[in-house]
C-alpha cells in the first residue's frame, strides 16, 4: 500500500454516505448486533483506537460491488471512488447512529430497516469499573446474551441501546438527536439548576465533537492493483484478524474468479430459499459447491477448483 492518512469520521460518512465509497462484490453482508455498534461509539468516545479503514481507489465504475446495508439518498449521489474492504461493519452502524440511516437486517426470512437506537448518559460513572466487577464471574461466551436481557444496570454505562429503563430519564439522550443539533439546542433540555449542568455540558460537548475530533487510520491500496490482487490482500487481512467466517473469505475469492456471481447467482437463489421459508446463505452454498465439484467440504480447496467447474 503506498498511500496512508486520516480521517474524520464526519468525511468517512460523508463519503460513504453519498456512494463515493462503495463495497466491493467480495464483501460479506452486514452482521453486527447493537450492543457491538454500542461498544464501538462508547470506545470512540473514551478516545481508544477501534482499528483502520482499508480502502481500493478506483477510477472506472466497471468492478461488481454489492448493496450497503444503508440506502443511499440518489440526491447527494457522487461518482464512485473507492471500494471498502474492510471498515463495513464499523461505518455502518455509525452512519446509523450517528446520522439517524436505518440499517437493512436479517429477521428470519426477512429483511426489513431498522434505526440503531443509542442512548448516551449524561450522567455516567467517571469509570467502568462499578460494571466490570458486575460481571468478573460471567463467562465471555455469556456476556452477550446478560447485556441484551438488560441485567447489567444501564446508570453504570455510557451508552445503552434503546430500552423502556432509560428512554424516559432526563438523564439519557438518544445519541442521533444529540448529533442533528447543536451543542446548545442539546443543553436546552438540562436544568440549569442541576448541580451537574456544567459536568453534562461538557460531555454533550465531547461526543458532539468526535466526528471532527476523532480520526480513523486510512490505508488506500492503489488503483494499479488488480481485483485478483485486492482479493488477496482482502483475504490476507481478515484471515489474520479472524473476523470472517472461513466461507465470507471463499466467497471473496469466488467473485474474484467469477465476478458477477454473487448478484446473478447466489442473492437470487437464497431470496428464492427465503421465500419458500428455507433458511441458506451464501456460506451454506459455497459448502455444498465445493462438496459438489470435489467430493470434500474444505474451503481451502476452493482456489484449486477450475471456475467452470
């Protein structure tokens, strides 16, 4: 890669916002649960790094992408620049919390819009320690599940997703409102004579700010690259993070090999599944091809099998 910088988190959704950058047909679709959007705006708030945007720049329109879980507004379209490779996860749910963009999920055989609801706390513990010794006993695996029954008190957190606990306290402010105004309208809705106004004031301040204020490490592969190319460093990238499933990283190389794959021929066979209640995704398909064409369910086979075949 020979081009690295930063940005803004304001320019990285204005850009994706407005199509400037799109994911590329490699990408899997988007997976996270809100409490994992939560956790992401609370670490941007304490200022901890949450990784790095990998971008391809590209001057030509002829590369297959595949549909972002947020809609694009046809208005403030722009010509496409760069292909996301990895960062899908992270701009998304911001761009739904921060801008107030329903993001498209998974409900059982349906896909429908929904808004990440977060709220912040003006009146959060000056530490999480209260939280962290709440679940010193609870094992990782069940960690998940005790946040979203809502076991954990929310006062003793930054950010809490939409529940019927908080959403009536002064002291919590859904995140989206805070940010389609200004500092000053956000401040209206606090008591002047509150002990805390000037404590609150300066935290509605602070996560106001961070679009500016906060920068993501950008690394730019350049347009000399070849998709071939791209797939392997796509591939490479997530393989060594484990963030992807074995069969997010085959279906990167497939549509690498056989663009136009996954819109012509796998989205359309798992829509024609979910209507007819049978639940398959992509990675169940690439299972049974490769199973199919060499007698053996590995996916590390799968650069080894002819396309045609």
């Amino acid at each position: 890669m020979d081009a690295s910088t930063a940005w803004p988190i304001r320019k990285l959704l204005d850009e994706y916002g407005t199509g400037s950058i799109l994911l590329p047909e490699m990408q899997r679709s988007y997976v996270w649960r809100k409490t994992q959007a939560r956790d992401l705006l609370d670490s941007i708030y304490k200022g901890y790094p949450s990784g790095s945007i990998l971008l391809w720049e590209i001057d030509e329109t002829s590369y297959e992408t595949r549909d972002a879980a947020i809609k694009i507004d046809e208005k403030s379209k722009q010509q496409v620049r760069y292909l996301l490779l990895d960062g899908q996860q992270r701009l998304t749910s911001l761009a739904s919390m921060i801008n107030g963009i329903p993001v498209e999920v998974k409900v059982g055989h349906r896909t429908k819009a929904e808004h990440i609801d977060v709220y912040f706390n003006l009146n959060h513990p000056d530490s999480t320690s209260s939280f962290e010794e709440d679940i010193e006993d609870i094992d990782d695996d069940d960690l998940i599940d005790y946040e979203e029954k809502d076991v954990v008190d929310p006062e003793k957190l930054v950010f809490h997703q939409k529940s019927k606990k908080i959403e009536n306290k002064k002291n919590w402010i859904p995140v989206t409102e805070l940010f389609h105004s200004t500092v000053s309208e956000a401040v209206r809705k606090i008591n002047k004579d509150d002990e805390n106004y000037d404590k609150f004031l300066d935290r509605i301040s602070d996560l106001h700010k961070v679009k500016d204020s906060y920068e993501y490490p950008i690394q730019i592969i350049p347009k000399t690259k070849n998709y071939m190319e791209v797939t392997e460093i796509f591939v490479r990238v997530n393989s060594s993070g484990a963030r992807l499933r074995a069969s997010d990283l085959a279906l990167a190389q497939i549509t690498s090999r056989w663009p136009g794959s996954l819109k012509n021929e796998f989205l359309p066979f798992r829509k024609a599944c979910d209507d007819v209640n049978f639940v398959v995704d992509e990675g169940d398909m690439i299972k049974f091809l490769i199973a199919i064409s060499v007698g053996k369910n590995k996916f590390e086979l799968i650069n080894k099998i002819p396309t045609q075949k």
